[in-house]
C-alpha cells in the first residue's frame, strides 16, 4: 500500500488489531447487525433470529472483551522482545469504527502501522475485505492518516498449530479415561458459499491446518465441518453442518468439537456450538466437550510479535507442512467477493 512519508521502509509506529465488532449490550445488537446485513440481500426474519441468539447472552459479544484481552498481551509480549509500539483497535462493524480508530492514530502521530486481522483462513470476508475496509477508511479519514499494511496469514505457522494443538489437548483431558480412546475430533470452521469458497483457498487452508494439530496427536481419524451458516435455503454453501455430523455419531461416544476457524469465543461459538451444538449432543447421548479457542494463548501471542518481526527486522517466516509461507502481499486476484455478495459471517 502507498506510503505518505519517506520513513524507512521497516519502520513502523504502531500496531493495529482489525476485527468485525460485537455489540456491547442489547441496545446495540440491531444497529450492528443492521452493519453487517447492509446492502445484503438477507430477510429481516433472519436478522431478527439472530439478534435472539444475542439477546439470550444479554446482548454483549465475547469479541470486544477478547480483543482487550489481546491488545493487552501483545502490548506486553512486544515490550518483552523489545519491540514497544502502541496497539491500536478497529473494528468493521461496531465501535471502535475503524475510520475513528485511523483518526486517532493520526493525531498520536502514527504514520505507518501494520494491522493484523483476528481472521485465521482466506476467504472474501476474512482477508480481502480487511483490505477493502482499511482502504475506505483511509479515505474517509482524509490527509494524514495512517499508511497500514496487513500481516500475512498464520494458518500454517508453528505457534498457531501448538497453541491449538495445547487447546485440543486440554479438551482431550476432560474426556472420561474410559471414553477417551474413541473419542472423536471433529473441527470446525465458519461455513461460507461455494462462490467464495472456490475463489480463495479457504478449504486448502483449513484443511492443512486441521490436518497439522491432528499430527500433534498422532491422529489419523478426524473431520472438519462447517457452523453458523447464513444463506437462503437454495444457495448452496459448505457442509457438513456440525449438528448434522452430531447426529451421525454413535450415542454414548465422547466427542471434542474444535472451533478452529475461529481465534476468540465469538457469539457462533458460544450460541451455535455451546448452545445448539451441545443440546443436539445432549439429545444423542453424547459427551461432547469443546475446545477452548486460542484467544491468549502465550504462543499465540508469540506468532503475531513474529509476524511483526518479520515486517520490521525481515526474520524469515516459519510455517508447516505442505505449503509454506502464505504471501506477504495479496495478489491482486485473490479472495474476491463473489458476484452477488451474500452474508458469509453474518453475526460474530
């Protein structure tokens, strides 16, 4: 992305965490998702569905608290490496807008930044439209804002799949000693159309990363499905559903459900796999235990000030398996948004 100053090219004054916004109370849940649906061709009945999913957690989304969370630990884990710089917070949908957020990094000051998105694998709605979104508010915000450039994917990195694999690890231990030989891994991910789905490499992303924390365990036997979906009945998006894969399983079996496409407990997680998920279990006579999200974990906090350094001391990037490193910078091609742009995540 252009530069407004003549600053060395690996210098930059802060970091910026890009993330979609939650409401914070029942008041704002219709205006955010009145956000998130706008110039979407999504029913209001549907709106209104979701919207209850909220209002039975009060109306606040577990993302704003996560994001604090997470601006804290990296505050802390760059100081550590020696690497101080302020931590911004802007969000797509809900305050903080990330227009205001670019106004007042430019009146801290701030002339670059590098921006990471709490979004793991490529799709439109997670990596491009981060783009889309830092480019408009960079408009909107007028002369002098901030130049931000966004940190490459993760899906692949080391310290991404050891604090899943941790996580997997920890939902294995509340597995009854008697079940946990059969028990069933079964990660999951946001479902999005196949238009979008085919035009990025979502898929190939979640697949290789599931199939690396499974490695950690020697597992040879797991499934990926697909939460949360979103569209009308004839759209065709990915499956299988989760709820479809719980009902498939023997009762009386253990099972640990992954929200590996998700880095913090957005309201998908806590609604459709701790709420909906789990009464399906329930129903089936399953011992469903769900694993925590990376969030905090310290190795996580660790890969982003690794991707940071990559940007500002050129450190070679790491990553896993049979793909390595994602690109620094998108092609120009990648992840667009598909012809008719449906809702692919539309309440987090």
């Amino acid at each position: 992305m252009a530069h407004e100053h003549n600053a060395d090219e690996h210098n930059y004054d802060a970091v910026l965490i890009l993330s979609f916004g939650g409401p914070e109370q029942r008041e704002d849940v219709i205006p955010f998702l009145e956000n998130v649906l706008r110039g979407r061709n999504v029913p209001r009945e549907r709106m209104l569905e979701v919207a209850e999913h909220y209002y039975h957690f009060g109306g606040k989304s577990p993302i704003n608290d996560h994001n604090r969370a997470l601006i804290a630990g990296l505050e802390t884990e760059l100081a550590r490496e020696g690497r101080g710089m302020p931590v911004y917070w802007g969000n797509r949908n809900w305050h903080p807008y990330l227009v205001d957020t670019l106004r007042q990094m430019r009146a801290d000051g701030v002339g670059r930044a590098l921006a990471f998105a709490t979004s793991v694998f490529s799709s439109y709605s997670g990596c491009r439209q981060y783009l889309e979104d830092i480019e408009r508010a960079r408009s909107e915000a007028g002369v002098g804002a901030p130049a931000i450039e966004k940190l490459r994917s993760f899906y692949n990195h080391p310290l991404f799949i050891e604090a899943q694999a941790d996580r997997v690890r920890e939902a294995l231990d509340q597995i009854p000693a008697n079940k946990d030989a059969d028990a069933r891994i079964v990660y999951t991910a946001h479902s999005v159309p196949l238009a979008m789905a085919q035009s990025s490499d979502y898929q190939k992303q979640l697949d290789e990363s599931c199939r690396l924390v499974s490695e950690n365990f020697g597992l040879s036997s797991w499934q990926l499905a697909y939460q949360s979906r979103s569209g009308p009945p004839g759209q065709p998006w990915l499956e299988p559903d989760i709820g479809d894969v719980l009902r498939g399983l023997e009762p009386g079996g253990s099972v640990v459900v992954v929200p590996i496409g998700f880095i913090s407990d957005h309201m998908e997680v806590l609604y459709d796999l701790d709420t909906e998920a789990r009464a399906i279990a329930d129903e089936r006579g399953l011992h469903m235990v769900r694993a925590a999200t990376v969030g905090v974990h310290p190795k996580f906090l660790l890969m982003i000030c690794e991707l940071i350094l990559e940007k500002t001391v050129q450190a070679e990037p790491r990553a896993v398996g049979k793909y390595g490193p994602s690109q620094d910078v998108c092609r120009a091609d990648c992840c667009p948004a598909p012809p008719r742009r449906p809702s692919p995540a539309m309440a987090r």
